[in-house]
C-alpha cells in the first residue's frame, strides 16, 4: 500500500490546523476571562512552553519513528517490542468520541453564521433564548449540520494525507490568518483596544488561584491536540527531511499566537460594548452575537468574519481527528481507505446524534444518567480521563521504556544536546506529575 507523505510546509500547516480550533478562539478567551486575564496569560505561556510543548515533541517523536497508527507506534519504539503497549493507543477512539460532538458544535457555528447573515439578536434575553432554542429544540438543524459536517470530513478524508488533508490546510489556514488579521486590524481602531491589551497582558497576581494554574496546564495541553493520537498520526507521515523538534516548536508557537489574538479581538469587542470580562462558555454564542447586533450592517460583516474563522478553525480540527482511527483500521484489518473512513464516519455521526439529542427538551431526560446528560458524561470521559492519562502514559514510556541513548541519538541529530537533556528530565520528571495533578484534581480528588 502505497503511503501518502506530508511535505515540511504541508506537516506543520496539517499540525497547526489541528491544534488551532475552538479551544483557541472559543475556550481560551472564556477562560482567560474567568482567571482575570494577564496572570493567566502567562500561565497558559509557561505551561504551553514546558508541559505541552514537552508532550508534542514526544508524540511527533514516536509517529516519526514507528510510521505505523497510534495504536501500534508504542509497541514497535518499546524497547522489548511489549504488546502490551499497544493498549496506549487507546487514545484514537477518545479522539472519536470528541469528533462525534466536536461535529455537532461546529455546526452550531454554521447556524450562527447563517444568523449574522439573516439577523442578529437584539436583546440580550433574545439572544440567550436563541442559544437555548438552538440546543434543546431545534433537532433537525443540528441533525443536519451535524450531518454535513461529517459529510465534508469524509470527502476530504477519501482523499488521504497529500489530496486531503493537507491541500484542506494550505487553504483554510491562511483564510484563517487573514480573516484574523483583518478582525485584528479593526479591533485596534477601537477605543477599547488598549484595555483589551492591558487586560491580556499585565499580570494581576491577586487573581490567581490553585484552580488558575490547573486551568492553564488543562488549557495548554488540549489546546496543542495531545492524547488524542493525532500528532502521532500525522508524524507517522512526515517527509525524512522534516526537522520534528523545529516543527513542533513553530506549531506551539501559531497556536499559542493564534489564541492570543483570538482573546485581544474579543476582548476588544467586549470592552467597547462595556461588557464584562467574565461572560464563561456563553461568550461566542450569547454575549458577541448581541455586541454585533450593535454596530448595525458592519457588526454583521464583522459577524460573518468572525464565524467563519471559528468555522475554519473548526473543520481543521475535526479532519484531524478522523485521521487516526483511519489509519488504525486500515492497518489493522487491511480495510481499503473508503471503508475505513465510512465505518469510522457512521460511528461517530450516530454517537454525536444521540449526544446532541441528550441535550434537547424532548430527549433529554432519556438521556441522562447520574445527573448528566449523555454529552457531558462523554466531555467529562475525554477531557478529564482519557487525554491526561494518554499523555501521562506517553511521559511514562519515553521516560522509562524507551532507550534514553537511542532518544539521545536522535534527537541530538536535529538539536543540542541541551535541549535534549531539558525535554528528558521534562517528560521524565516534571510533566507527569503536572499532568497527574491536573488528573486527580479533575476528579475532585484534591482541590
């Protein structure tokens, strides 16, 4: 089987439009507005640097160096070839699991684009019900849209590495730049730039607190796509020539840039609307939609803009999720792309559906078990369980069972070997017990 391979430009635009998504233009202002901003900022920074960054490097190591799927990489790099270590690779149907209601968000975003379009809320009571309605009553608009977003991460999957996926990210990523850009420009015109960037950037320590740190080491690693078997994937398919420490340096770097950007324009729009800084998840749906509506025809091109680079954003990462089980069925069962691709799709488009449902007024209550809903139980199952424990199994391999002198040699063949004793003690030491603190705290087990 012949094996489709990125080109350097195509791996790193492929990686970046993994890890830019809604958690950078979505989550990562909601957040920061939460834990008082410039502290936070610089957490997010450190933790990006040390924790992430750490994380990305030993996953792009592992794909580049097994060229097989993210089930089997661990397995073939150990130093004993252990088939135990193929369990590791659990991490590709957590990625499903996220895809199948990651799909149905970015088709909440579809409907808001639609509705910058025909007309913004004017109210801020219209526009918390226009949420409401969009969530609980509204089944068939997300069933649809859910249904073509899948769609659209099927064609551009048959298509492989080369045809799909990268071709897709040397379009939509510097649509996505410019479109940024542009929002950015606008918003320096405002009166309310300068608070905006005061806000990002100069530390208030007063407004950091226990939970402040977590959340910028949580922020940090999901935001870069980590445990989810994608970058493992996507290494697997990286050109020879490709430099994996110099390219998942400049990834970190679009995609700590790319979420700082994101929070100097909304907060630019916030603070010229005298909203506040704390509005939480309700930020891109409730609170931006009703500051649009404001600014009269250009708040609805601004509207437009600025949804369809949430949207960009969006589908670059979703495609990226469906990569890795592709690849695992293709190699594991000797399946053609197409059906790969097809039983992965259907399996994802039906549990997205039944999520998306857990959270309607008709289907709600069917759905729910133990006090949440289907959706949050399987956010709660991803975010909180599976992905820390993905990376902290990834830090635990590299770290103890895999030959530090065969690491040495390969990594000192494309950095110093400063570098490489900094990473190792790293992934070693200091990563696993961020990430095992983060782990437990999530579950309430220490606060």
């Amino acid at each position: 089987m012949k094996t489709n391979t990125f080109s350097r430009i195509g791996f790193i635009l492929a990686a970046a439009g993994s890890a830019v998504g809604l958690g950078n233009i979505w989550k990562f202002p909601y957040v920061t507005g939460e834990n008082g901003g410039g502290a936070f900022v610089l957490l997010y920074i450190i933790a990006i640097t040390f924790i992430g960054l750490s994380i990305f490097i030993a996953e792009s190591y592992i794909g580049k160096e097994a060229k097989a799927n993210a089930a089997s990489s661990y397995q073939v790099i150990s130093k004993t070839n252990n088939k135990n270590w193929r369990w590791a690779g659990f991490q590709i149907f957590a990625g499903i699991i996220i895809l199948s209601f990651y799909a149905f968000i970015i088709g909440w975003i579809i409907e808001y684009l639609i509705i910058s379009i025909t007309g913004l809320p004017t109210t801020i009571k219209e526009a918390e019900d226009t949420f409401t309605n969009l969530i609980t009553q509204k089944i068939g608009t997300q069933i649809l849209f859910h249904t073509l977003v899948v769609a659209t991460m099927v064609f551009i999957a048959l298509k492989g590495i080369k045809a799909g996926i990268e071709k897709l990210n040397l379009i939509l990523m510097p649509l996505l730049a410019l479109i940024l850009f542009g929002l950015l420009i606008y918003s320096m015109s405002l009166d309310s730039f300068g608070k905006a960037i005061n806000f990002m950037f100069m530390p208030d320590w007063s407004k950091v607190t226990v939970d402040s740190i977590l959340a910028a080491i949580g922020q940090a690693f999901f935001t870069l796509s980590l445990g989810m078997g994608i970058i493992i994937t996507y290494s697997a398919s990286m050109g020879k020539d490709t430099n994996f420490i110099k390219s998942s340096v400049f990834v970190a770097i679009v995609d700590t840039a790319v979420a700082l950007i994101a929070g100097i324009i909304i907060f630019s729009f916030l603070f010229a609307a005298g909203a506040k800084s704390t509005a939480g998840p309700g930020l891109v749906f409730i609170s931006l939609p009703l500051i649009f509506s404001e600014w009269g025809i250009f708040g609805q091109v601004i509207a437009v803009a600025f949804f369809c680079a949430l949207l960009f954003a969006g589908i670059t990462s979703a495609v990226s999720l469906v990569e890795p089980s592709v690849r695992y069925l293709i190699e594991k069962f000797q399946m053609s792309r197409i059906k790969a691709v097809f039983y992965t799709a259907t399996f994802l488009w039906i549990l997205g559906i039944f999520a998306l449902l857990s959270m309607s007024a008709d289907y709600g209550e069917m759905l729910t078990f133990f006090g949440k809903s289907l959706f949050d139980h399987m956010d709660y199952l991803t975010s909180s369980v599976a992905l820390p424990i993905s990376g902290f199994v990834t830090c635990i391999f590299l770290g103890y069972f895999v030959d530090k002198n065969v690491l040495k040699t390969k990594f000192t063949s494309v950095t110093s070997v400063a570098v490489f004793n900094i990473w190792y003690a790293l992934i070693r030491y200091i990563v696993p017990i961020a990430i095992a603190i983060l782990f437990f705290n999530k579950l309430g087990l220490i606060g």
